[in-house]
C-alpha cells in the first residue's frame, strides 16, 4: 500500500471527513434505513433464509445478496456511521436491534424469497415505533 497525503487522495477519489456527518441516535439510523428502502419501493429484494434457526455464529454472518441489508449498506452515510457490511450480525450490532426485531423485518419465513422494498420499509418502522410503545408502556406500569 502506497502512502499518501489527503491532498493526493483528493486528485485521484473523493474524500469527506465522517465530521462532514452528524451522529446518529439508534432511532435516526433506523429511520434513514426505511427512508432508504422508500426510495425504491418496488424494489425487489432478497430475504435471508432460516435465521432463527441458524447456530448464533452462522447467523452473525448470514447474508443475502440485494437484501433490506444491502440497501442499507449501499448508503454511503450509514457507512460512515460505522456500518461495517450487510451481514446479519452487523445490521443488529449497526441498529442495536434484537434477534427477534430483525428477524422479522429480514427472514424468509415472513416473506417467502422476496419481498418488496415499501413492505420492508414499513416492517422497519414498525420496530422503532413497537419500542416507542414499549417505552411509554414501561413508564406507566412503574408509575
């Protein structure tokens, strides 16, 4: 690997600082994930066979080519966030999400082979918003 100076760099590819990005919450990056998804609603995407049903390091490594993963993935914001690549393990490390939360949104058993980018979009805010009720939930039973 040749070593270069970021005025180099710059001549040959484009090059933004992560500062040029704010931090996102948990919420915010699931959100810019469905946002992702809408933008190509019709999109056809690839779900991931049998997660539930994987061996826990399996599963950390479970992909499918062109999934809700993927998407999410290809979005350069999200990478500079910290998202890695579009494996199972990742996306739940990425979007602090649960087993259960993001086997719903990406396992075949719900979906078949393929599902559609709005469908999956909505699963996605479906999760943020049954946190949201969870959240309000536990506030009231303590009080």
């Amino acid at each position: 690997m040749k070593h270069q100076t970021l005025d180099q760099l710059q001549t040959i590819a484009e090059v933004e600082p992560l500062a040029t990005y704010p931090i996102m919450t948990r919420q915010q990056r699931i959100e810019r994930w469905a946002e992702l998804l809408e933008q190509h609603p019709t999109r056809c995407l690839g779900a991931l066979r049998g997660t539930e049903h994987l061996y826990a390091e399996a599963r950390e490594h479970a992909r499918s080519e062109g999934s809700p993963l993927t998407v999410a993935f290809e979005d350069p914001v999200l990478r500079a966030m910290g998202l890695k690549d579009d494996t199972y393990g990742e996306a739940k490390r990425f979007f602090e999400l649960s087993d259960w939360q993001l086997h719903r949104i990406v396992c075949h058993c719900h979906v078949g082979a393929t599902m559609q980018a709005s469908w999956t979009a909505a699963r996605v805010r479906r999760t943020i918003a049954g946190n949201r009720f969870l959240t309000w939930l536990r506030k009231k039973i303590v009080r």
